[in-house]
C-alpha cells in the first residue's frame, strides 16, 4: 500500500469533508459498542485525531500497521508483509463504513417526519397498534406546525395520509374511505410538484428529450393544470409557474413567479431555495446573453435574496461557480466594494481544494473594474492549473480584457502582443474536436465572443497603422453585435465599439 494511497483513500477522503464538531460526534459513535465492535476502528480514529486531524503531515502504512501493533516498534519497510497490508485495509474498510453510518444517522436526525413515520412502521410490524395513534397526533402537530410547504413537505403529508389509511384498514375503522381520498390526493400533490420540479431541471439544462411521447405529456399535464383545484397546493404552482417560465421565457411569467417565490420564502428550506433562485438566476443569464440588461439588476436581486436565506452556505460548501457569478454579477452593476466585502465574507466557505484559485480570480475581477490592470494580472498568474474548461477560458478573456484595456498596443508589437495568443487558445478551446464535453451554448458564447473581438482588434490595429475605418463602418459592427446570439461579455465589446467610434471621430 502506498503511502498517498491512505492520504487519498475513501476513509480520508470522508473525514475530511467533516467539520471539527462532526468528528468530535464521530469519535462517540464509534467508541459506542453498539455502533463499532472493531478495536482496530477505535485505533485509527483516535491515532488520527492525535496525530494527523489539522496537522500537515501525511500518513504512511508503516506507521498505521505500527499503531494497530501488527509490527513492533522498530520495524522497517522492509518487514511489512502482505498480510499486514491486508489487516490496515481492512480496519481502513470497517471505518468507513462507521463514517457512513454515522452520516446516515446524522441525516435521519434532520428528518423528523420521516423518523416518526418509522417508528409508526417498527410499532405496525410488531403489531403495537394501539401505540400508534399517540405517535401520528403528535407528528401531525410538529408537521403542521413547521413554516415549509416545499415538495419535502407535501411527501411527507402523503406518508402520514398512508399510515393513517393502513391503520384504518387494520383496525377496520369506518374512516376508511376518507383514508383513502386523503392519500390519493396528498399522493398527487406530491407526485405533482415533483414531476414538474424534475421537467423544470430538464429544460432548464437543455437536456428535455426530444421524443413525441415526452412533450405530448408536458403539453397534457399543464393543460390539466390551466383550471385545476390542484393550483392551490403551492408547491404545485411554483414549478408549473417555473416550468411556463423556461419554456416560454416571457418576462410576464418571470415576475410573477418572483412575486409569488418572495412573498413566501419561509415555505423553501435552503436546499429546495437554492434550487429555485438557480432557475431564476439562469433564466436572467439567458436574458442578459440576449441583450436585456435589466436582468443584471434581478440576478443580483436574486443573489442577495439567496445570501440572506444562507442558500449557497447552509450545510454545503459555497459553489465555485455560483461564487464567481455572485461577484461577476455584482461588478456588472459596478458594486466593487460590495463585491470585494463579499468575497472576505464568504471566501473561505469555498471547499479547500479550489479556495486559492477561486479567491484569486474574484480578485482579479475586483482589481480589473477597478482599472488596477496590472494588480489584476498579478492575481491571475497565482492561480494554479485546473481542468474546468470553462474557467480556463474565463481567465483567458479576462487576460484580453486586461491586455485591451492597458492600452499598450503599439505598431511594434502589435502583431507579436500575448493577446494574439490568448484569443487563438479561446479560439481553439470552443472547437468541437478540441472539447466534446463543452455544452454547445457555452461553446457558441464562448466562439462569438473570440471571433467578433478578432474583428474589433482588426479595426485598432487598423487605427494604429494609421488607416483607420470609417465610423459608419464601426457603427455596422456595432448594430450587429447587438443581434449576435448567445454571447458572453457583450458589454465589454460594445464599449469597445463606443472607445472606437470615439477615436476615429477625433
């Protein structure tokens, strides 16, 4: 066994993602003898929480199988054998599935409705019956009383409404009939908001698959909703608002989906909330390609709104890319001391591995609007190699803005500037046979974005020669930037296409 084969095993890799007080609780559950009958577990735990928890300094099989007193003291590499490899597999094995364990039940606690319903289920299968009434009133109280009317909420309705059906049916009560009418309906409400909740993903990725049977369904389902009592249930009308939403992409539909989101926050837990300002918050981004820049201003809304109800931060590491989006967008509406207090408020609830990088970057951003070009370069060159296409080619057109807006362009080295460079990577990054894995909205933003400033450099080379275009000639470029689809960074180039018209006028 090697030695980063420990320091990057599964078990590694599952305790690292536990915060301090997590792995304090860990450490109780696995010396609890009714969760861990494994001394060898009990050894590792505590051997890396003595010695290897928040400490830079890596584990090595001689050292683990030393601790599990495979080996002596003073052995050597030389004396570990097959067999003691085995032994720390095994015990490396037996913790994990206790960390597993462990968040299962750390999860379970979360869900109380779903906890008493098992507990109903355990009493129903030893056929304590009578003990079941008291569980249901009580967690019908703590249901109701709970603020959430998310699709969390309305399947948890719908297995309250079933148990109470299988203990009429059981007891033989006369309610059996009303038993029955609650859980079908609470079973389609849920089915319902869930369904439409899954189409809302599939179009909003682009991913809705195209077939006669798929589309014929969404068209049936909404038409049964136009005039349907099932409109009432919120959930409901939440996502078939959303799904009319991404389908249509009528303004008109956005706000009053918004309307009707922001006047009930407190039915989303931050998960479900997360998702649905996601929808949103894309839904502005596709009205900001095509050329609406009102929809700066609601995504920035909707970003503030997101902050306040801790969606990108409860319970989950902030998501790199929404982290950027948060900054690019505030930095559009030229908040750049919003958008710098940001990202010391809420950098390190990035995940570790992608922190310096993505702090690095939002810096880069915050220096560039600040006209601080150089400082922006500096931050750029601290960032480390990454695999995300997408980022990569975000740094590469931040680099050409920076190298543009520098204004170092000069007839000597015009033709030999790295900005040459830069805008044939991007070119060769969007190529279909350079990126497969690259979604073809991206690829399209990303090409239109590297072809129409190869135009714009032409003209300032151009100019620089002392041969300048007409400004009509500018002019035309700039009416059809504004019809060019989908684009990224279309107010950059058009203030680029204003700074040229300005200088051939002069």
């Amino acid at each position: 066994m090697k030695n980063d084969s420990i320091n990057d095993s599964k078990l590694m890799v599952l305790l690292g993602y536990l915060n301090d007080k997590e792995f304090k609780e860990l450490g109780l559950w696995v010396h609890s003898p009714i969760h861990n009958n494994s001394r060898n577990v009990l050894v590792l735990y505590d051997v890396i929480k003595k010695k290897y928890r928040k400490k830079d300094k890596e584990m090595d099989s001689l050292s683990m199988i030393k601790h599990l007193n495979l080996l002596p003291r003073t052995a050597k590499q030389k004396d570990i054998c097959p067999r003691h490899k085995q032994e720390l597999r095994r015990a490396m094995h037996l913790f994990s599935e206790q960390v597993e364990n462990f968040l299962i039940w750390k999860q379970t606690q979360t869900e109380t409705i779903m906890c008493k319903r098992k507990l109903m289920d355990a009493l129903s299968a030893r056929q304590a019956y009578e003990l079941v009434p008291a569980v249901m009133n009580k967690t019908r109280k703590i249901h109701q009383a709970s603020p959430l009317r998310d699709i969390k909420h309305y399947e948890m309705e719908y297995l309250l409404a079933e148990t109470s059906l299988y203990m009429d049916i059981v007891l033989k009560n006369r309610d059996t009939a009303d038993s029955m009418e609650k859980a079908v309906d609470t079973l389609r409400h849920y089915t319902l908001s869930q369904l439409l909740r899954y189409y809302c993903g599939m179009v909003n990725t682009g991913k809705v698959v195209k077939t006669e049977n798929n589309d014929h369904f969404i068209s049936m389902l909404t038409k049964y909703l136009e005039n349907s009592e099932d409109l009432k249930i919120f959930a409901v009308r939440i996502y078939y608002l959303l799904l009319k939403v991404l389908k249509k992409e009528e303004i008109k539909d956005y706000y009053e989906l918004k309307k009707l989101l922001f006047e009930q926050l407190h039915f989303f837990d931050a998960k479900e909330l997360r998702e649905l300002l996601n929808f949103l918050s894309n839904y502005c981004n596709r009205m900001i390609h095509k050329g609406n820049g009102q929809f700066v201003e609601e995504k920035f809304e909707l970003y503030t709104v997101g902050l306040e109800r801790e969606c990108w931060t409860k319970g989950t590491a902030f998501s790199p890319h929404q982290f950027i989006q948060i900054i690019s967008t505030a930095l559009k509406l030229n908040k750049i001391t919003w958008a710098n207090d940001f990202i010391i408020k809420y950098g390190d609830k990035l995940s570790l591995e992608l922190r310096n990088n993505m702090l690095n970057y939002g810096h880069a951003l915050c220096a560039f609007e600040a006209g601080k070009y150089d400082l922006a370069h500096d931050f750029l060159s601290q960032i480390n190699t990454i695999e995300d296409f997408i980022f990569r080619l975000r740094i590469k057109i931040l680099l050409i803005k920076i190298y543009y807006d520098k204004n170092e362009l000069t007839y000597k080295n015009i033709d030999t500037h790295p900005i040459n460079n830069e805008l044939e990577t991007i070119k060769h990054f969007v190529l279909p046979s350079t990126n497969k894995k690259i979604a073809e909205v991206s690829r399209q933003r990303y090409g239109n974005f590297a072809n129409f400033f190869k135009r714009i450099l032409n003209r300032k080379k151009k100019i620089i020669d002392k041969i300048p275009p007409k400004v009509a000639n500018i002019q035309a470029l700039k009416t059809e930037l504004a019809d060019l689809q989908p684009l990224t960074e279309r107010a950059w180039l058009t203030k680029k296409l204003d700074e040229l018209i300005e200088e051939v006028g002069t």
